[in-house]
C-alpha cells in the first residue's frame, strides 16, 4: 500500500512540474516578446563606450535578464 501512495505522490509531483515549467516557457517568451530589441542595443551602446565588452554584455544581462549570453554576444557584434 505505501508503495502505491508513493507512486502516486511521485506522479502528482511529476505533473506540477511539467505544469509549472511550461508556465515558465510561456512567460519567458512573452518577456521576449514585449522587450524592445532596439531599445536593449541602445543601452549596450551606451554601456560600450563607458566600459569594455565583458563588462557592458553583463551590465546588458543585468538590466534585461530574458536575454540569454548568446543573445548579448550576438547583440555586441552589431554595435
């Protein structure tokens, strides 16, 4: 009997988390979707003429964190 509540519970525990994780998903790419591309490279360039690469991409990911390293990488080679 305690192995079937514990199959349950594991199972229960197993469904939250798909459920939150696809919540998760969802939000992130609506963050991406209302963030302003060109309003994330005027920043880096701003922050680019104040301070070196490594340190504008950081201060880039600090101000907006939906964007992954490679996103900002990707953005210092345009400015």
């Amino acid at each position: 009997m305690s192995v079937l509540i514990v199959w349950v519970m594991g199972a229960a525990l197993l469904l939250i988390n798909i459920m939150l994780r696809t919540r998760i998903l969802r939000l992130e790419a609506r963050l991406k979707e209302l963030s302003n591309p060109k309003e994330q490279l005027a920043f880096l360039r701003q922050q680019a003429a104040q301070k070196e690469k490594v340190a504008a991409i950081k201060a880039l990911r600090k101000q907006y964190p939906e964007l992954s390293l490679m996103e900002a990488n990707k953005m210092w080679q345009h400015v």
